[in-house]
C-alpha cells in the first residue's frame, strides 16, 4: 500500500495544472457557506497561491543555502582563524523581576537602542558598555522583490557610537499596523538558536541561569568548541528544513497535557468517533477518562487499500521507516492499537497507522478530511499528554524539521499547565504560531472568564499566536464531534456540527493548504530570521573583541617596540662595557698583586717580616747550641708572614672585584628595562678563595720541602760570602794595572794598623764583611814586604780568631738574612723552563678569580637582558601577529553581517505578511 502523493510537485516556472485545480477544489470545499463564487476566480485563485508559494519556496531556499555557506565559514573561521566567544548581555540598569506566574523577562521595546553590559563565558568577571540595537524595520528590497520586514540585532562599543546615533529616534512601525512578521522572541541579552545548553540538544527549556553558570567554568577554547558543535547541529537543521521545505508532505503534531482530549481531537478530524455498546466514547485513537496514549502515533491517509497499523522494529529510525521495506516493520490490525498505545512508552518509535477515507453513503459524500485533501500528503500525530518524562521527548519531536504544524490541546477546566507552559516557550523558538485548541469549552459555565484567562496566558507564552487568535485558537468540545462523526451519513452529521469546531477545520485547512507558505514555509523561515540574528549578534559582539583585541595589540606595540629597539642598540655597548670590566678587573688585580708580593719577597730576603702588619714577631736568639731550631723557628715565620701578606692581597683583590661588581650592576641598570626582574643574587666577596684548591694554593709554602727544612746554609751561606768576595775581587780588577807603590816601613805600619783596625772593626761589628776582606787584601799587600812577612803567623791568627769570633757573634743578624733570601730565591726562581714562579703563579689565581667573578656577573646580566630582548621581541611579535589577526577577524565578523543582511534580502517578503 503506497500512501496518496500530491500531484504538486516543485515547479519554478508555471505551476502544475492538476495541483490548481486541487486548490481550487479546496476551496470550494473548505468554504462551504459561499457557493456563489465563479469558478474562474477559483481557479485563478488556485494558480496565484501555486504560483505565490513556489516563488516563496525557491527564495527560502537560496536563503538557506547561503545560510549553509556563512555558518560553515563561520564555524571554519571558528576552528582555524579565530576562537569565537560566546557574548552575555545584562542590561546596565536595575530590571524589575517579572510577576508572579510569568515565566519569561519582559522584552525591550522594539527599534530601541539600549545600554548593556557586554561580558563573556570564559571572562564573565570583564565587562564592557556597549549599546545593542533590536529593530524589526520594513526594508525595500531590489526592485522586483516585495518588501519584507527583518529582525535585526547588532552591538557597537560605547565610545564608537556618534552622538548623533545616541539621540537618533528608535525605528518604529506604522501606526494601526501590527507587526505580524517577527516579534523577537529571544531576548536581547541572549540567543534563541545557538544558545548554549549543556543539558539538552537544540534549544533547551532548561533556565538559562544553570546553563550560564556551567558554561562560565569552561575556558574559551571548550566554549569555542561548544560553538562550533553549535554551528555544526544547525548546519545539519538547515539541511533538513531544505528538505522539508522542498518536501510535498506535512505533518500535524497534536500534543498536550495528560488527559486534555488530544486523541479526542484526532478521532474529531478523522471522522473516526462515536460510542461503544455501554455508552463510552470511542475511535481510532483510543480514548479513556485516564491518560492513555503512551507513545506518538501517526496516522496517513490511504486511498484504495486497506487500512492497518505499522510498528516500527527496534532499532530502526524514523528515517529509516520505508513503507516498501517489510523488514522494517511489523503489520498489526487497526483493532490492536489500543493495546499497543497503552503497553509502550513515549520512547519507543511511532506506530504508523494508514486509514482510509470513510464514506458510507456514497450519495451523500462527506468533504474530505484533512488526511484526503488531493494537494499534500499530510499526516497527523497524536503525542503523549505531557509530564516531566515525556517533555523532552516531545519538544525534540517538535523541532523536527517535518513537522509543519503543531496543535496544543488545553483543558478548559485547567488552562495551561506548567509543563505546557515550559513546552510552549521551547517549542516556539521555531514554531512561532500554534493551533491551540481549548477542549471540553462546553463543560465550562463561565466561558467568558475562560476564554479572557487563556488568551491572557496565549498572549505572554506565545505573541505570534495571540496576533493571529482568531485563526489559530479554538475553543471547541471535540468530543461531541467524535460521537456525531459515528453517524450513518457523515455528510449530515457534519452539518450538524457546531460552528466552533467547523471553524477549527476550517482554519486548519486553510493554514496547511491554502496557507501551505505558512504552515510549511513559515516554520523554516522563523528559525531562519532568528538563526541569522543569532550570527548577527555573535558576530557583531566578536567584532567588538576583535576591535579591543587588535587595539590593545597596536597599544602593546607602540609600548614595547620601541623598548626593543633601543635595547638593541645598547646591545654592543653592553657587551663592550662588560668586556672592558673583565679585562679592567684582571690588569689591575694583577698589577697589585705583583707589587705586593715583590713588597713582601724583598722585605724577606732583607731578613724581615713578609707583612709588617702580620701579628708575627721574630723568634728570640736561643744561642749557639740552638742555633738550629733557631733556623727553623725563623723560617716557619717568615712563610706565616708570607702567607699573611698572600691574604692581604686576596682582600685587595675582593674590594678591586667588589668595586666591578657594582660596575656591572650598574652596567645592568642603565641597560635593562625598568620592569625587568633584577638579580636576586648577591655578591658575596668571603665567598671569594674558599674552594679547597684554592686555599691548597696559598697555604701551600708549608708543604714543600725547600721552604721548610732548614740547611746549614741558612746558618753559614759559605756560597753567598763566595759570591761577595767574588765581586769585591771583580770590583778591585780596575787596580791591577796601576804601579805598586814602594811600601816601605811605613806602608808596613800602615797595613799593620788598617789589619789591627779591621779586626777591632770585626771584634766591634763596626764594618762589615767587605771592610774585613779589603782590610786582608791590603793585608796581602803587605805580606810581600819581607820585613811584614815576620809578622805573618800572629796576624793570620788574630784574622782567623777574630774571623770566627765575627761569624759567631753575627749569627742572630744573619740567620734571618740568610733564611729569607733562601726563601725569596726559591719563590723567584722557576724549577723548569715551563713552571712559573710562586709569584706569577700567586698572580695568576688572584687574577683568575677575580675575572671569574666578574665573568659569571657579566654571564647573568647577560642572560637577563637577553632573556628580556628575546622576551620583548616575542611580545612585539605576537602583538603584531595579534593585531593582523584582530584586522582581519574585524573585516571578516563585518563581512558576516554584510552577508546576514544580504540573506534578508535573499528571503524576500514574508510568508506572514
């Protein structure tokens, strides 16, 4: 069995001929009171509704395309040039809290330019004023296309605005003409399509307050992907809605709260009512006075074949369903829907239920039901009355792009509930208007009061539908209409109908086929207009970040950059400076030491204490038997006075490497940046010569053994006494050549004398050594006299007596002499070509570590202003990248609201209008 398809099919030329004379049918049968219409008009009729819709069609369906490119470039440009922030707008003003039992914030006056605070999810903490601009404005369009009017939402920072906008009045429309096109639904501080909703899918009834507060503990980039999941869902909507625009089938969706008479109404439409033997209503959709449909169910015309019940299998779609396709489903009897409505849950896939049209007496005919109306395949789907579980279900069926209409079933005794109320606010982000059906009106005694309390609540819920109540809000009692429908001659019993409910059917039709732009365009279109207010705010609330964001770059550039390039220019004198430091400490560390040890050596090799400063004294003469531990005792300290004056320069040398120290701070000063982070180290000179190395280095005079052990030279230097007489000797060659003078007795006297004096002279210690040997040279002379040479043995005797007397006497002077100049010669002399001297070795590692010390403050300084120039370089350069990225991501979010406005105009006039 082959459910009936219309003989429209898309035209975008000339409207099919079989298709308006179904119109014009419908017309004839749906107004049933004026039978005096030509039939020419009719038809005529027909073909401008064809003609109307097809346009409108073809329209919408290029706006969603083009909707289909800028949300996929939107969610690229999302994904791989920009991360896209999700906008909160809280009015700058205290807003009075809505009245009791108003479920929804009072909405700003439309054409007005209001202050508002403009914050994001992932910074809800940073807010700026910008002014939002909500407008539903009459555009003229290109020149063949009628005028429409559009929805617009846009943000411009505060200071951007001129103050001529500021005092520009708010657009308004023409007086006496309501606005039966867009009422925007979504409130001005937020979205109604890309709302963001961790709860639930497309467009969640949860309060918006829980979502924010989750989504304000997301960081940006998971709230960019929550977008783009966003974007992607309604690129997918989109799709469908193309389909189902192109589509020549609708579907009814009859819903309600839990025993309303939704089923009672289906049976009311179908002409499938009536009574069982005990006096029960009853029909093809079960009826009770408790709940009982407990899954939706969805009933198609059929024409020729028999009637019959599909169940759809588990785990098969609803897009899977194939009427051809057996395996799909199972095929039960019409009589066992009962059972299988009241057995499954809301949850399960829809029952398919094909009828066909009932005509008992064929010389009577009925009009056709809404099911066999000869243009569209419609189908009606009666749903679950509503509770907490069955809300969500119902609510995603109800954005399903196929279905076109929605009738709401409301108890006259209980007006709507507060699920209904929940439903309807959800429901109407794209099912603007309603068919809202108050059954059991009849029950009712004070009807007016009724009547007044449900379009009061219609008029809060759902605007649109108020607008249009005459058309869309009945107030009837299906079931008696039910029960007439089990009459023998249909025809009669629909005459005798009320007139409540023939307007109901009357309006009905109308909406779904002779309104089809409405009824099957119209929904397409509302989630259009407010997805492209949604992309129009969320653009135009990015191209303010972007606008921050690209001046707060250019400001970060003007800051930095030129710190950047001045400290490259400071670059290479930096290093000059710190280069000059390290050789400058060296030289004069070395300069100092140098003098201060050959200070030391001399003062040494004269007998004396290396320091004067040294808390040392020279040890007491112990006399000739310990003459010896007198040696050793002399030198052990003199090498403590030298190892003292060793410490003296190391002092020296820390205040000279303190003093470049703080040249190089100084150095650092005047070259770094003033927010750059100093060193935390300071330098401390004690730490200076601490290492073991360096202490073995300077203690080191105790532990060789040429300066400690003592020699019989440091008693009596035999080799030293050599040397002197060697060069008195040399220094007396000038008087070889001169005539020996005849010495004569008196020479003799003479020589006697200066002998006799040299050796009181020594027996005195009033000359020195060099007076004796002159006086025993002159001597010499004298012994060539043969008259002297008498005198030879007494006077050579008294020399060697008073020579040795001299020595011994002179043994606490010349022990130290002796002593010191052993020891300046073994630190003055090198044991090898290649060694150095204990002087440029103690030279070498004053000055070594002293440029050490520099050297690793010169090292820090220059990783600090490295470190700060690559840092600073890094920022001019991500600041510059930051600002061509805000540019283009300005040009590129103006870009999206020129295309916005364009899509506007692709729509052209509205089904509504």
């Amino acid at each position: 069995m082959q459910p009936h398809r219309s003989a429209l099919a898309r035209s975008t030329t000339t409207p099919a001929p079989a298709a308006v004379a179904s119109v014009g049918q419908s017309l004839a049968s749906t107004s049933m009171r004026v039978g005096d219409r030509d039939r020419e008009e009719i038809q005529e009729q027909g073909e401008r509704v064809v003609r109307e819709y097809e346009e409108t069609r073809d329209r919408l369906a290029k706006a969603i395309d083009s909707s289909t490119y800028l949300l996929a470039d939107l969610r690229n440009f999302n994904e791989s040039e920009w991360t896209v922030r999700y906008p909160t707008l809280t009015p700058v003003h205290h807003v009075e809290e809505p009245p009791a039992g108003i479920l929804h914030r009072p909405k700003p006056k439309r054409g007005k330019t209001v202050s508002m605070s403009l914050t994001f999810a992932d910074q809800p903490d940073c807010a700026q004023e910008v002014h939002v601009e909500q407008t539903v404005e009459q555009r003229e369009e290109a020149p063949g296309r009628p005028a429409r009017r559009t929805f617009r939402r846009s943000i411009t920072a505060a200071q951007s605005r001129s103050v001529a906008q500021d005092t520009a009045e708010p657009a308004t429309t023409e007086e006496g003409t309501s606005d039966n096109t867009l009422d925007p639904e979504a409130d001005m501080d937020g979205f109604s399509i890309l709302r963001l909703d961790l709860s639930l899918g497309h467009a969640s009834s949860t309060p918006q307050g829980t979502a924010a507060t989750l989504i304000t503990s997301l960081e940006k980039h998971s709230i960019s992907r929550l977008i783009s999941s966003r974007l992607e869902s309604s690129l997918v909507h989109l799709s469908q809605l193309n389909a189902r625009i192109m589509s020549t089938s609708s579907r009814v969706l009859v819903t309600g709260d839990l025993n309303a008479g939704k089923s009672t109404v289906v049976n009311a439409l179908l002409r499938r009512g009536g009574v069982d033997e005990f006096g029960w209503p009853q029909g093809v959709m079960p009826v009770d006075q408790q709940p009982l449909t407990g899954r939706f169910v969805e009933v198609y015309g059929v024409t020729g074949e028999g009637e019959e019940v599909h169940v759809v299998k588990q785990g098969v779609k609803d897009g899977e369903y194939d009427r051809t396709n057996t395996s799909t489903y199972d095929v039960v009897k019409v009589e066992d829907l009962a059972t299988l409505v009241a057995e499954q849950e809301a949850s399960a896939p829809p029952l398919k239920v094909y009828l066909q049209q009932r005509n008992a007496d064929p010389s009577c005919p009925a009009p056709p039901t809404i099911l066999h109306n000869g243009i569209l395949d419609i189908s009606l789907i009666d749903a679950p009355g509503l509770n907490r579980d069955v809300i969500p279900t119902t609510e995603t069926f109800t954005r399903s792009p196929s279905i076109d209409v929605v009738i709401f079933v409301v108890s006259a005794a209980n007006h709507f509930t507060l699920s209904a109320k929940e439903f309807i606010l959800a429901a109407g982000q794209e099912k603007a208007r309603m068919f809202i059906v108050v059954n059991r009106f009849d029950e009712v005694r004070d009807k007016e009061k009724c009547r007044r309390a449900v379009l009061e609540q219609i008029k809060t819920l759902s605007p649109k539908t108020w607008a249009e109540r005459d058309e869309l809000v009945h107030f009837v009692d299906s079931a008696k209409v039910a029960i007439r429908a089990a009459d023998e001659r249909p025809a009669v019993a629909v005459d005798a109908l009320d007139d409540a409910f023939i307007h109901l059917e009357q309006s009905l039709r109308s909406f779904v086929l002779l309104n089809r732009a409405k009824s099957k365009l119209g929904p397409a279109e509302t989630y259009l207009t407010h997805l492209l207010a949604d992309v129009e705010l969320l653009a135009s609330a990015n191209a303010v970040v972007a606008t921050n964001e690209r001046a707060v770059a250019r400001e970060q550039v003007e800051r930095v950059k030129p710190v950047v390039e001045a400290m490259k220019r400071g670059q290479d004198g930096l290093e000059e400076r710190l280069d000059e430091e390290e050789e400058q400490v060296g030289d004069e560390v070395r300069l100092a030491v140098h003098q201060g040890i050959d200070t030391a050596l001399a003062r040494i090799a004269q007998g004396r204490l290396a320091s004067p400063t040294a808390r040392l004294t020279m040890p007491s003469y112990p006399g000739l038997l310990g003459v010896w531990d007198y040696a050793q005792e002399v030198r052990r300290v003199m090498l403590k006075s030298l190892e003292h004056a060793v410490y003296t320069l190391e002092e020296e040398t820390k205040r000279i490497t303190a003093r470049h120290v703080g040249n190089v701070v100084e150095a650092g000063d005047a070259h770094l940046p003033a927010d750059v982070e100093r060193s935390a180290r300071v330098f401390n000179p004690d730490a200076m010569f601490q290492a073991k190395q360096l202490v073995a280095s300077r203690v080191g005079l105790g532990t060789r053994t040429d300066l400690v052990h003592v020699s019989i030279s440091d008693i009596l230097d035999l080799h030293h006494q050599v040397t002197t007489v060697k060069s008195v000797f040399m220094s007396n060659k000038a008087d070889k050549d001169m005539p020996l003078l005849n010495l004569s007795s008196l020479g003799s006297s003479l020589s006697a004398v200066t002998l006799l004096t040299g050796t009181a002279g020594i027996g005195s210690s009033l000359f020195g050594l060099k007076t004796l040997l002159d006086s025993a040279v002159g001597l010499g002379d004298v012994f060539t006299d043969k008259t002297s040479r008498r005198w030879a043995g007494p006077v050579v005797g008294a020399v060697v007596l008073g020579s040795i007397i001299w020595i011994i006497h002179d043994l606490p002077r010349a022990i130290p002499i002796n002593v010191g100049r052993h020891i300046s010669h073994s630190l003055t002399s090198a044991t090898s070509a290649e060694d150095s001297t204990w002087s440029d070795a103690q030279t070498d590692r004053l000055a070594r570590e002293a440029r050490k010390v520099i050297r690793l403050a010169s090292w820090d300084l220059r990783e600090r202003f490295r470190t700060a120039l690559e840092a600073r370089g890094q920022v001019v350069r991500e600041a510059e990248q930051n600002e061509r990225k805000a540019a283009r991501a300005v040009d590129w979010f103006h870009g999206v609201e020129a295309r916005v406005v364009d899509i506007r105009g692709e729509m052209g006039k509205s089904v509504f209008n």
